[in-house]
C-alpha cells in the first residue's frame, strides 16, 4: 500500500492556493461591485484601459424566466406572463493583444 506522507508539501501548496483563489475572488468581487457602481457621462458603458488590457463595463437588460412556473404549464401567452426584464451591468476584462489579433485577422 502506497503512503501519502511524501506528498505533505504537495497538499499544503494546494491549501495555501486554494486560500489565495479565495481572497482573490472575494477582492475581485468588491472590485466589479465598484466598477458597477460607476457613472459615467453619456451613461453606464465605460471602458478603462489597463496595462495591456481593456476593462468593459456594460449596461443591458436581461429577461428572466419563472422555471418553477414553467414546469407546471408551459404556452406561448405562459411564458411571456411570467417572463420579467432587469437591468444588469457586466464587467469584462479585454486583452489588448486578443483584441490586436482580432483586428488583424478582420483586416486581412
């Protein structure tokens, strides 16, 4: 039977990565919430540009659909009685070199 004590390191990388991603994604979390909260002149859609990167903030709405309405009785007149639109705001980031790419694969 094989041991795992050789592989303490091992696990103890992960647990320490593991707990990185998690403060990583809960800072990244504040950040987009930060972002959303931004106005700008002429409305919600900004872009800010970083090192070699493009942040996206963007404003649109989006329907919602009652699943557990539907799976009682679906129909056409149904589904739009209990469809619903809300205002969402998304952040993206862009890589400039991506974008670079793209254009160049456009222009060709």
């Amino acid at each position: 039977m094989k041991t795992f004590i050789n592989h303490y390191q091992t696990v103890q990388d992960l647990v320490a990565i593991e707990a990185k991603i998690a403060s990583l994604t809960a800072r990244k979390k504040e950040i987009h919430a930060q972002l959303k909260g931004y106005t700008v002149q002429g409305g919600k859609n900004f872009d800010v540009a970083g090192h070699g990167c493009t942040v996206q903030v963007r404003t649109h709405t989006r329907k919602n659909v009652d699943v557990a309405a539907l799976k009682a009785k679906v129909s056409r007149q149904f589904l739009q009685a209990h469809t619903t639109e809300k205002e969402i705001t998304t952040v993206s980031l862009k890589s400039h070199a991506a974008s670079l790419t793209l254009a160049l694969k456009g222009a060709a």
